[in-house]
C-alpha cells in the first residue's frame, strides 16, 4: 500500500493518503476538492550506500531499539 503525496489544486493544500486501490477517490481534507496534483516523494538515503552511523554492527544504529538512543533500554 505506497503512500502519495497530493497538492490540492484548489486551496494548495499538501496531504499525504495511503491508496488501497488504483480506484480510489481522494479528495483534500482542507477543501473537499478531487482536484489535484501527485507530488514526488522525496526520501534520505546514504548517497554511497553505507550506513551514516559508521557502525559495524546492525543493531548500533541508535534508532528504536536499535541502541538506546530512544529511551526503551
């Protein structure tokens, strides 16, 4: 189920919307209008493929208990 991001052509308005099926109405939760434009998702990745941490092992990221950073250990 891919996420997409909208922009409304009426208000402007930017929202996001899990879509479940190719036929599903969208409509923007500000003005209640079906026009709009699908945006590019942008995300962050490494740009030479390895992890920002410099760590070694999988569970050093310092993520969600991925090394005590968030407070859970």
């Amino acid at each position: 189920m891919p996420i997409y991001e909208y922009v409304c052509n009426d208000c402007g308005e930017r929202y996001e919307r899990i879509v479940m099926r190719q036929d599903q109405a969208i409509t923007c939760p500000k003005c209640d209008s079906t026009k709009h434009t699908l945006q590019l998702s942008v995300f962050a990745a490494p740009a030479n493929g390895t992890k920002a941490n410099g760590g070694s092992s999988p569970m050093s990221g310092g993520g969600c208990c991925g090394g005590g950073a968030c407070g859970c250990h």
